[in-house]
C-alpha cells in the first residue's frame, strides 16, 4: 500500500493514536497497581485524551463516523446529560452533578464512535499485527498470572489499584489474578481476544510462526487454570463455542477445525502435566463446584443463570425507576467515589439495572435498545463474514458481544475492549461484504468519497488495473 496517498497522510496519526488506545488498554492497570498508584483515580480516564484526539483528527481527515449509530447514541447522551441536573438540582450544586453526570457521559456514550472509526482507518495489515502482539504477551501475561496465583494476597504482585485493600479471592487461599489489570475482568476480556486470534490462525494456516500458536495456546492454557475465574473459562468457551455456526455455515471447514481440534488436545495434554497447571485447575474446579452447591444448580445452568439474571434484573428495574432517573453517572463506581468518598455501587452492580435507575424508562430503555440493536447488526455482518470464509470477524465478536450487550461501562477495562474488540471485529471483515449495495448508511458503510484527490480519466484506468480488489478492508478503498 502507498503510503504517501492523500488518505493515508490523514489518517496515519490517527491510526498510532488507536494503536496507542490499545496499548493503555493494556497496561494502563500496571501504571495504577505499580508505577504512579497515588494517580490510580485520574489513569481511569487516561485513554480519554488519546480517544478525543483521534476523533479531533478524524474530524479534519473528513472521516469521522457520522452514520445513524452515532448520531442517534449522540442524541441520547446528550439528553440524558442534560436531563440529569433535574432530579439532582435540589441536592447536588451545579458543578459536582456536571462532574458526575460527565463521567457518566464518557462511560455510556463517548467511547463508542471508536468502534466505527477502527475500521475506517485500520488496514489488514494493522489488525493481524494486534494478533501477533496479542499472542506474544498472553505469554508474559500468563507467566505474571502464575505469579500472582502463587503469591500471597498481600504481596506486591497482588497489590490492588491505589494499593488499597486486596484482590478478591478465588478460594483456597488463592486470588483472582488481575495480570496488568485492575481487576480480573481484564484477564476476561483479553484473553477472550487472545483465543479469537488463536483459533482464527490454527484454522486459516501461515497467519503466524507455529512456535508462537503452541507458546500462545499453552500459556492461554496455563492462564485460565490459575485465573481462578470462572467468567475467563466462560468468555474463552463462547469463542470456541462459535465454531459451531462456522461448521453450520461453512461445512467444508470441518477437516481444518479436526485438525485444530488434534493439536489443541496434545497440547494441553502437555500443559496439564505442569504442577502449577494442577493445582490452579483444583482451585478453578473447587470454585465451580462450590458455587454449584450453594445454588442449587449445576456448573452449567449456573453459569447461564448468571448470566441472565443480569438481564431479568434489569427488566424488572424499569418499573421502579423514577421516569427521569436518579442521575446519569451516579450508579458508576466513579460516580459515587465523587458523591461518597468510597468506590462502591450505589444503585446496582447489573449493568441494565444501572443504566434504567440512572436514565429513566425512557431514555435508559433507548440506550438499552441501542446496544443490542448495535451488537445485532454486527452480529450479522460478521456471520456473512464466514461466508466468505472469513472467520476472524465472527470470532472477534463472539470475544466482546456480552460486554456490549451487558459489559459494565463505568469500569474502564470493560468499556475499552468492548468498543476497540468489536471495531476490530469490523475491521477484519472482507471488501465484498462491505460493498452490498443499499448498505452504504448501516455500519461498515464506505468511506466519502471526496477523502481521496481526484484523478484524470487516464490516471483512474491506470489505478484501477493495478489495484487488486483483496488489498482493502472494506470500509475505503486504498
């Protein structure tokens, strides 16, 4: 790809400020548990700086996203913001419920434009490298994993962001490692990622060097075991589990998964030799059983009764939600450390629940209805993804459906893999889907066309012949 293209000279800052979203992602748990714990309260919002940038340069490149996703979850920020000063006026003074209503701004609605924007500046090249890097530090992510899951509670490798109390434990003595997160729910989410890509290259073949498949997929191994998390087991389950409807859709993948399948049996037959392996395996499987006991139910139901509770709770809340909320950002943990002093849940720790007691019927409904609108259209784009045998955005998005649906936005890791997973999940998918005519207004809709200088005839001929149709993500042509 030419990168001295008029396109290309726009958007390339604004991709190294994705890249570099990524990165804080990553580590940004690390700066508030080690390096500057006293900052632990302001690097909740470090991303934001680089996420308002890249929307500022998107802005003058003329590809900022404005299809009907944004503007409408705009339209409904806006007015729950706005909204929010009634309930809250005769308690809070103006400027405290600006800065909670704000960060709930910034939790709800500020982050999820970056999903239309990765694919729109992100090449083929840009999302098989996070892959690689991906799978390159699940390796020393697992092996710090390991070290927190031998540490005690109390050590430096457990500490907590802020250094204050200690992680929660998964039993046995044992806790939830974090890795460079603040909270496991990163492990969740990341690792979620990690097996996308895992299960992507094993099936497609020559994507990346064989060493780093085992390395990656033994230390992913070795990660859920002494997780001990039953939602990482889980989040990692529901990407295989997605190789169902690629079979179902594409048959003739069968003898590619069968030999996936082969190698991922040696492999962890290999890793379960481990002693550590056993042992967080004896925790992990304690823990499932524990909770199965105490619920009456199976490991199996009780994993799917978790799971929708979080949404019968939420339906149930509507009813007895004040019809303008109680605040937009007061049920965030931020927004009662603002209120109270203490990070804590005020309204509920359900993701639903909270949306509807801070929004309203109205306007909480709306936003609801508009994540699962959203997670249902890219759903479908990424199903006729593999029917071109292009399975990598399908996985991607078996990886982050559940934080967008019903992933817990006012805690930052949630909210950033939920928005930059599901935008690679966009970025990945093939230039022939992209190109359904009468699609042009819906997400993944082409870029205007006036971003790229206009040529002669002559020139456009010349172009056209040299240009080969499988060298686009299908979001602009380059």
């Amino acid at each position: 790809m030419n990168e001295n293209t008029p396109y290309e000279k726009k958007v390339r800052n604004i991709r190294r400020l994705v890249w570099l979203y990524f990165w804080l992602l990553l580590f940004e748990g690390a700066l508030r548990k080690w390096i500057v714990p006293q900052l632990s309260t302001p690097l909740l919002i470090v991303r934001d700086p680089v996420l308002l940038l890249a929307y500022f340069l998107a802005l003058r490149a003329g590809v900022f996203p404005r299809n009907a996703w944004v503007w409408s979850a705009g339209i409904i920020g806006v007015l729950s913001l706005a909204l929010s000063f009634v309930p809250l006026w005769p308690y809070l003074s103006p400027d405290r419920i600006m800065l909670v209503g704000g960060y709930g701004f910034r939790s709800n609605f500020l982050h999820l434009p970056l999903i239309f924007l990765i694919p729109r500046v992100l090449r083929p090249e840009d999302v098989k490298k996070i892959g690689w890097w991906t799978l390159i530090l699940i390796i020393p992510m697992s092996a710090l994993l390991v070290a927190q899951f031998n540490a005690a509670p109390d050590s430096l490798w457990n500490r907590t962001a802020s250094g204050e109390g200690e992680m929660i434990t998964a039993g046995m003595g044992k806790v939830r490692a974090s890795g460079t997160f603040s909270f496991v729910i990163g492990v969740v989410a990341f690792y979620a990622m990690a097996t996308a890509y895992l299960v992507w290259a094993a099936l497609k073949g020559g994507v990346y060097k064989t060493w780093l498949l085992f390395a990656a997929g033994g230390a992913l191994f070795l990660g859920i075991a002494v997780s001990g998390s039953r939602s990482v087991v889980g989040a990692c389950a529901v990407v295989v589990s997605s190789l169902f409807l690629v079979l179902l859709l594409r048959p003739s993948a069968v003898n590619r998964v069968g030999r996936a399948l082969v190698a991922t049996a040696i492999l962890a037959f290999i890793v379960m030799k481990a002693p550590v392996f056993k042992e967080g395996f004896n925790v992990l499987s304690t823990r499932f059983v524990d909770v199965a006991e105490s619920t009456d139910h199976s490991i199996t139901v009780g994993l799917l009764a978790r799971v929708i509770d979080g949404f019968t709770e939420g339906v149930f809340a509507l009813g007895r939600a004040p019809f303008l909320g109680y605040g937009l950002g007061i049920g965030t943990n931020a927004g009662a450390k603002f209120l109270t002093g203490r990070s804590i849940f005020l309204l509920a720790e359900s993701e639903w629940t909270r949306i509807f007691l801070e929004s309203g019927p109205v306007l909480g409904l709306a936003y609801v209805i508009w994540r699962c609108a959203a997670a249902f259209r890219i759903g479908v784009l990424c199903v006729r993804s593999v029917r071109l045998d292009n399975l990598l955005p399908l996985l991607l998005f078996s990886a982050c459906f559940m934080q967008l649906l019903s992933g817990q936005f006012g805690q930052p890791t949630i909210l950033g893999f939920a928005v930059f997973t599901t935008g690679l999940a966009l970025a990945a998918r093939t230039k022939e889907e992209d190109s359904i005519p009468g699609k042009g207004d819906e997400v993944g809709a082409e870029m205007p066309r006036h971003v790229l200088a206009r040529r002669s005839p002559y020139a456009e001929r010349l172009h056209d012949a040299a240009t080969s149709p499988d060298r686009s993500n299908g979001f602009i042509d380059r």
